[in-house]
C-alpha cells in the first residue's frame, strides 16, 4: 500500500513540475525550501483557503498562503526552511479533503508568486451596484410570491406541448413560465423569445404583478427614469447552473437594465475584448447596467458550484446556493440609437469601428500628427502652466540626471529645474519650432522609435501622448520604449485621459463635464474615416461614452480639427504597464481628468 502511495506521488509532483514551469516559469525543488507547492487543490478545484489553513495553524503558526485565480495548485509560503519541512511531512499524503477523502500532495518549489493575482475589480462604465436594497422580511416575500412548477408537472407539460405541435388542428397555448437548459425563467409583460433574443411589442402577456410594484417605486431612488419598467424576467438559478455570456440585443431594449439578486451571491462576469470584471452580487443587491456596460459588455454567469472571491485573508472560494433574480426591462419601439455599433443589431452589418494593425498608422496620421502640424500656434498658446504633480516628479530627480520628455509639444516642461539636464522630442515639426524659438533643446521622434541607446536615460515623462496611440499593442511599445532607454532604478512619469472624467470634482476634471446635461443623454455623431473606420465624434462637457473616439478642438480665428482619443478605463493604465515586464509600478493616481503612474525600471540581476 505505502509503495502504492509512493508512486502516486511521484506521479503528482512531476506533473506539478511540468504545470508550474509553464505556467509562472516556477521550479519545483528536490531539496526542502521555505516554498511549498500544494500540487492538487487550488481555487479551480473549490479548495478555500480557510480548509489550507485549517490544516496549517495546528502545525505552524506563521505563514502566508498564495491562492492564485484559475489555478488547480496553491502554495503556502513559511519562514524558515524547518518550519516548511516540519509541515511538508505532516501534510504530503498524510492529510485527506472533500467527501472523496482525496489526499493532498505537495512539493518544495525554488520560490512563489509575490502576490495572490488580483481579481479584476474596475466596473465597467455605466455599470452601478447597490448593495442592501431591500430588507431581508422583503427578500422572503419576494421569493415567497414566486410559483415554480416542479420538476413532474414541467415533464408532462412538455410532452403535452410536443405532442400538440405534431398536430396542425391544435393550438399551443402561451405561458410565462418555462424551464431551460441552464435554469428555470418566467417572464411578465412581454415574453423574451430565446431562439431569437427579442421580444414582441405587439404580444403582451401577464403585466409585472402589482405587488412587485414598490420595486419600481424604490428602484427610482438610486436610479431615476422617465417611464416605468415594463418587462419583467425573473431567473432560477441552481448551484452549478449559470447563463451564457452575452450582450442583451440592443434594439429590443432601452438603455436601463436593472437585475435585483435574491438568495445566493454570485459573479457575473462581465467582458469586453480583452477587458475583464467578475462582479460579485451579494444577496439583496441591485444591478444597474447602463451605457458602456449595457451595450459594449457582454455579462454571464459561469456555471460552477463554488466562486472565487476576495475574503479579509486574501482570495478565497465561496459556494453557491440556489438564486434567483428579478430583472427590470423597458421594451424598445424602433431602432437602437448607441454609439457602439459593432455590437448593434441595427448597425453592425454595415458599420465597421475595429482599428488594426493596417489602419492605425493611417488613422493617427489623419487625426493626430496633421492635426498637431495645423494647431501648433494655437496649442501653444493655450500651454502654459505646469502641472503641480508633474512639477513635484521633476523636483524629485537628483542634480545632474538626464530627463527625456517624450511627446513634449510646445515645451512647457522643459524650462526650469535648472540642476537636472532636460531634453524633449515631439512627432510634430511646427511644435519642434516652437521649442526650439524658446531655446530648448529637443528632436523630431515618433514615441514607438526613440533614437537613444539602451540604459542611457536618468528619467522620462509622457504627458498626454500615448492615449493618442489607436492600438492596444502600439500603446505598449510606447512604454516598452521607455522601459528600454532608462538606466536601471530609472523612473518615468505617464500622464493620459481617464474615461472617467466625473471622478472627482468637476471643476478639477480635464474635460469639464457639463452636468446640466441629461445623464442618459447619448450623441449619435460618427464619422466614417478615409480608413474605413467608424468614429464617434464626442460632444465636449459631457461623460466620455466609448473608449475610442474623435474629439473636437477649435482653433482660434476659425477651423475645427478632429483628433483621435483613447481614453483609458480605471485599471486599464496599470494593466497596460504591468505587461511590461522590466517595470515595477511605484505610484498610480487620478490628476484632473488623468490616470498616471509612476513607473520604476528593476535593477538588472
């Protein structure tokens, strides 16, 4: 039997090598370290870190426990290599989890991930969360009102129901109520078609009860609409039961989409290209989907027994009871009007918004280095003052480093700070004039080529420039640049648009936003580019609605020019850095309509 055991092992360990090497280039150590591998029970796998730890705290009292997201493994981190092998005897093959009584096997690695991987916590934008909005008496009654049928009489209905479409000379009656693959739904108002995902405007069926009228009337508290709800689908949802992803069809629906959680919290999964949020909804909690998050997001419940979630210790998991949810539509009359046409059904087969690899060099040439060339004068006469945060980074550099201001426009950052050696470069040749008129000293340079050698920079700035890159992987090369011309221990300082311009104060935000405007106001200006592209043209003072977009400067004397804005998302700045390897994130703020950071490139080993 031990020899058994001992095999079994063996096997385990070196598939945990072979795992662990591919996936954090990690390597698993013959002899005792201070790393443990625990190598077949992880989040993936439903183990909590409260059973790890269970197992732990009568055998040693100091340790740290690393779970990381979507891993079958996790490692326990101790604080001498005798307190990991005193713990690795107690528990490789020794101890037993789950009702399988499966046992736990570990091995030593040569170190563990620095931290727990974070969960993706930004929300979408448009996407709210009130927590505690009914009383726990009002859940009850809620799911109280609710008739399911069970399991006997939905058998035999859907025998009667196939039984009757063989026969033309019989008629199927309607019903609000039905049971899907993936959970049980009933539908109020109007019944959503699932082979279609739309509903008929002209087919009312049972309208929402008056009793789950106080829903409405306490909805409009935290989120005020002109008309009333008036499709109601209220989901059953099973622990291991879930609903594909997806993004409700635009044209059936107006904007507001509201989800009232009811027993069991979950995470919804929200995701939009190569963004992510889990959310997790906490019983009693309302959901409030609105623009981005409403027509841009796809959302989904993954089904699975157990959720990965942020505990006070650290990320845990946590199992599922059953669910059910209320969710409010208001059904739409006409085509959609958003701004988000690759995911509409009124305007995705004939407009097309994906910049690529072909079309951004055409698109940043069109609506940003022309544009610069032709607002060079009066750029710079609306470029004075120095920001105080980017005053304070500058003032922080030693007597005599070398700082390189990428992107440096009129050279406003250039003059002062006279103890540090200061030089600029700009893409445009009117702005290069302009700062060399002032005596600065500066170069004509596309940000993504910088014409310096490797570890030959003190510090670096970028102000306001990357967000005028149209792709994900420019914008990364644009920081891999800097990354490669700093000196080790070099910093740099990154300054662009944030999406979320209400954020703070109004009076401080960048772009002013006009708050006398309707919050669910949407512009429906695009411009079709030369380059094939579809745009939206963004109407100033107002809430940015799309990430990729054209906004409007007008020139003094006359002329209005279009230039080409990404504007980045909360988290999406600091996502975008920490693909690049060679940097440590030491600093990350929101500075009057700005998300920034200070990076830091690693000493070389």
């Amino acid at each position: 039997m031990e020899e058994k055991l001992s095999k079994k092992s063996y096997r385990k360990q070196k598939r945990a090598y072979h795992r662990l090497l591919r996936d954090m280039n990690i390597k698993c150590c013959d002899n005792p370290t201070k790393y443990i591998m625990i190598c077949n029970a992880g989040l993936v796998t439903g183990f909590q870190r409260e059973t790890l730890q269970n197992i732990i705290d009568p055998i040693i009292s100091e340790y740290d426990v690393i779970m990381p997201p979507n891993k079958s493994y996790c490692f326990i981190k101790f604080y001498s290599i005798e307190d990991a092998e005193y713990a690795y005897n107690r528990i490789h093959g020794q101890i037993r989890i789950n009702e399988l009584g499966a046992l736990l096997y570990a091995t030593f690695t040569e170190s563990v991930p620095d931290l727990d991987d974070e969960l993706s916590c930004g929300f979408p934008y448009g996407l709210r969360l009130v927590e505690n909005i009914i009383t726990e008496e009002q859940e009850k009654y809620l799911l109280n009102s609710i008739n399911w049928i069970n399991e006997e009489t939905y058998i035999i209905e859907t025998r009667l129901i196939m039984l009757y479409k063989l026969c033309s000379t019989f008629h199927v009656p309607e019903s609000d109520s039905s049971e899907l693959k993936h959970r049980k739904v009933k539908h109020f108002g109007y019944e959503f078609q699932y082979n279609s995902n739309r509903v008929d405007p002209d087919k009312p069926i049972t309208p929402i009860p008056e009793e789950y009228q106080f829903l409405q009337t306490l909805f409009k508290k935290y989120h005020n609409v002109p008309s009333e709800y008036d499709q109601l689908t209220i989901n059953h949802y099973s622990p291991g039961q879930g609903i594909p992803p997806h993004i409700d069809t635009h044209s059936v629906f107006e904007d507001s989409i509201l989800s009232l959680s009811l027993g069991s919290a979950c995470i919804m999964d929200f995701k939009r290209e190569d963004r992510k949020a889990a959310v997790l909804l906490p019983p009693r909690s309302l959901l409030i989907i609105t623009a981005e998050a409403r027509y841009a997001w796809s959302h989904g419940i993954c089904p699975r027994h157990n959720d990965v979630v942020k505990s006070t210790n650290g990320i845990t998991t946590q199992p599922r009871g059953t669910r059910v949810s209320f969710t409010f539509r208001k059904v739409r009359r006409g085509d959609c009007c958003c701004i988000f046409p690759e995911y509409c059904d009124t305007k995705k087969t004939c407009v097309n918004t994906v910049i690529d690899d072909k079309t951004a060099m055409g698109i940043e040439n069109s609506y940003v280095h022309e544009v610069y060339e032709n607002i060079s004068s009066h750029f710079d006469e609306t470029r004075h003052k120095q920001w105080p945060n980017v005053s304070k980074f500058l003032q922080s550099l030693n007597p005599g480093d070398i700082l390189l201001d990428v992107g440096c426009g009129n050279g406003k950052y250039l003059y002062e700070e006279k103890l540090i050696f200061k030089v600029g470069c700009d893409r445009s040749h009117n702005l290069i004039k302009i700062c060399h008129s002032k005596k600065s000293e500066v170069f004509l340079s596309d940000c993504l080529y910088l014409p310096y050698k490797d570890n030959s920079i003190d510090a670096a700035i970028s102000i306001a420039v990357i967000h005028h890159l149209s792709t994900h992987e420019r914008r990364k090369q644009a920081i891999s640049e800097l990354a490669r011309l700093l000196r080790p221990n070099g910093k740099c300082l990154i300054y662009v648009w944030a999406k979320e311009q209400e954020k703070n104060s109004t009076k401080t935000a960048y772009l002013k936003y006009n708050m006398s405007k309707n919050d669910h106001q949407t512009s429906c200006i695009q411009k079709l580019t030369e380059y094939g592209v579809t745009l939206p043209v963004h109407e100033n003072r107002t809430k940015f609605m799309s990430t990729d977009m054209l906004v409007p400067w007008k020139r003094k004397g006359g002329g209005d020019f279009l230039r080409y804005y990404h504007v980045f998302k909360e988290g999406e700045l600091s996502q975008l850095c920490s693909e690049v390897p060679v940097f440590t994130i030491k600093e990350m703020y929101y500075d009057q309509g700005n998300w920034c950071v200070i990076l830091q490139k690693k000493k070389i080993k």
